[in-house]
C-alpha cells in the first residue's frame, strides 16, 4: 500500500503553457487493476479530506487506461486525470470538480448529472458522450470535441469553449449564459430553448443551427455571414432586438435582409433596432443623445411605428388641460365689448391684449 501511495504522489512540472507532464504511474495507457482503483480512490478520499494525513493523496490517474470503467458516483474532485482514456466510461453523478481533464478521451462517456464545475476539459474528446444534466460551470473547454454530444438541461454557466467543436450537439434547454463560444463550430447544433445570454458568439460557425425559442438578451452576434444560422429557426428565438456585437455589424445586416426576403418583417425590425442601438453605443456622445430621443425613445427605429401616435395623444390633453385653465380663470375678466381672445393685462400679465 505505501508503495501504490508512493507511486501516486503527484510530481506535476508546469511548461511553458501551463499545462503540467505527466507523471503518474500509469502514464502512457497503462491500465489499473480494480483492486488499485480501489486503493487509489481511498487515497484521494482521505487527501479531500485532511491533505496532511497519512495515505492522503491526490489521485493521480493521468493517461491510464479507464475505458469503460464504472466511477459512477465516485469523488474525483481535483483529480488529476490529464490524457486518461476513459471512453464509454461510466461517470453518472461523478463528482469532478475541478479535476484536470485536459486532452482525456471520454468519447461516449456517461456523465450524467456529473459535477465537473471548473474542470479543465481544454482539447478533450467528449464526442457523442452523454452529459444530461451535467454541470460544467466555469470549467474550460477551450478546443474540445463536442461532436454530437447529449447536453440537454447542461449547465455551461460561465465556461469558455472557444474554438470547441459542438457541430450536430443536442443542446436543447441548455445553460450557456454568459459562455465564451468565440471560433467555436455549432453547425447543426441543436440549441432549442437554450439560455444564450451575454454569451460571446463571435466568429462562431452558426450554419444550420436551431435557436428557436433560445434566450438571446445581450448575447453578442458576430458569426461569419456566411455561417449565419437557420433563419426560420432565429425567427422564433426571444429577444432578437436585445442582441449585439462588439465590432462587426454584418452579421445583423444580413440576418435583416433575410429577414425581409421571408416576409418576417417583426423580426427584421427587431434586428434593425438591435443593429442601431449597437451603432448608437459606439457613436460620439451628441450624435449618441440625438439617436436616443428622436429614434430610439420614440419608434424604436421601427421596431414601434404605433408609439409617435401615442405619445402625441398623450401630449395633446398634456398642453390642453393647462390652457383650459388658463382660459377658464380668465374668462370673468373678458371685456364685453372685445372678442372672447382679448384678455385684459392687468388680472393675466404677459397674455392680455391692448
């Protein structure tokens, strides 16, 4: 047993990129048997709970060979499984928190309801694994494969997966508020009902996707115009006037236009005053002043024709109402022989006339 400890006590040499070598006893696919998992996992056990205490170790399971092995519910919370084969593993419920998953292979993997909150999944393989429910808050997923991957109700809160590779994922009712998804590839994915707001969309491959009814507020929208994605899917997402951008435009030019060629004329409107309002926050402050009360307070570029008329009517009886009182206080001081409008000057100064 003090040998095994021995063997896992976690040598980690930081590089040049932040990554560390693997140093670990099974390093280059080698594959512990059950009774070392054992011993490993008792380890780790004892290390989350008293770092200091004998056989207290982090698990230090880096390029082993785990595929298909059942961690279901086991508590893997910083772990250090850099470069692990763990596909079609079974890690339903697990608790990886903060583990180093960094270039692990977890194709098909089943992570149901897995807590892997801050780990580092940056370049792994996640291909069509199963992640129902999982939560992967704040984790980094920079350059990892997505492909096709089971992510309904995923909590991705706060995650960066710029440059992932999420073409044909499932991410129906999906957690992305405020995700970092700049150069990734969501071509074909499925984001029915997904939570997309403040998320960062730059550069990111939309082609095909499907963003009906997916929550869009303060999202930042700068696909290539090429890879915009399904317009009669973008027709039903909420909040289309409150998306923005940073420093490209023709994303939402584009996405007007086709807008208007199919007849969607809210949805086009709404782009419009999504588009100038972004225009306007980047405009000098007076052109910025002027665009508010002229455009922007009173039709929403559009977006409210009916609103000029209402605030009219509400501006009619607004000025109607003083002057009917100024009329009516004066009335008692109309000379007789003088026309209705000539009002004497001395009961109301400034108004009466000679």
């Amino acid at each position: 047993m003090g040998f095994l400890v021995g063997l896992l006590i976690v040598a980690a040499v930081t590089t040049a990129h932040g990554t560390t070598d693997c140093t670990g006893p099974y390093r280059g696919g080698g594959k512990p048997d059950a009774e070392d998992l054992v011993q490993v996992l008792a380890a780790h056990a004892a290390w989350q709970r008293d770092a200091a205490a004998a056989y207290a170790v982090r698990a230090n399971l880096c390029g082993a060979d785990l595929r298909g092995t059942r961690l279901t519910q086991q508590n893997l919370a910083g772990s250090n499984l850099q470069g692990a084969m763990l596909s079609r593993a079974y890690l339903g419920g697990a608790d990886l928190r903060g583990a180093n998953l960094q270039q692990a292979d977890l194709t098909a993997a089943l992570l149901g309801h897995a807590n892997l909150q801050g780990a580092n999944l940056r370049q792994a393989s996640l291909q069509k694994a199963y992640l129902v429910d999982a939560n992967l808050q704040r984790a980094m997923l920079r350059g990892a494969n997505l492909q096709s991957a089971i992510l309904t109700s995923t909590d991705f809160g706060q995650a960066d997966l710029e440059g992932a590779d999420l073409r044909q994922a499932n991410m129906k009712h999906a957690n992305l508020r405020q995700v970092r998804l700049g150069r990734a590839n969501l071509q074909e994915a499925n984001l029915w009902d997904a939570d997309l707001s403040q998320a960062v969309l730059a550069a990111t491959n939309l082609s095909g996707a499907n963003l009906s009814y997916a929550e869009l507020t303060a999202a930042v929208f700068e696909p290539p115009v090429g890879a915009l994605p399904s317009i009669s899917r973008l027709a039903e997402a909420q909040n289309l006037s409150q998306l923005t951008f940073r420093t490209s435009p023709y994303a939402f030019i584009a996405v007007r236009e086709a807008f208007q060629r199919a007849g969607l004329h809210q949805q086009a409107w709404a782009v419009t005053y999504a588009l100038n309002r972004g225009l306007r926050q980047q405009a000098p402050i007076i052109e910025q002043a002027f665009s508010l009360i002229f455009f922007e307070l009173t039709h929403q570029y559009g977006m409210s024709p009916l609103r000029p008329l209402l605030i009219l009517g509400l501006l009619i009886p607004g000025f109607a109402v003083p002057h009917i009182i100024m009329l009516w206080c004066c009335r008692r001081h109309i000379s007789a022989t003088r026309p209705w409008w000539w009002w004497q000057g001395t009961v109301c100064p400034g108004w009466g006339l000679p």
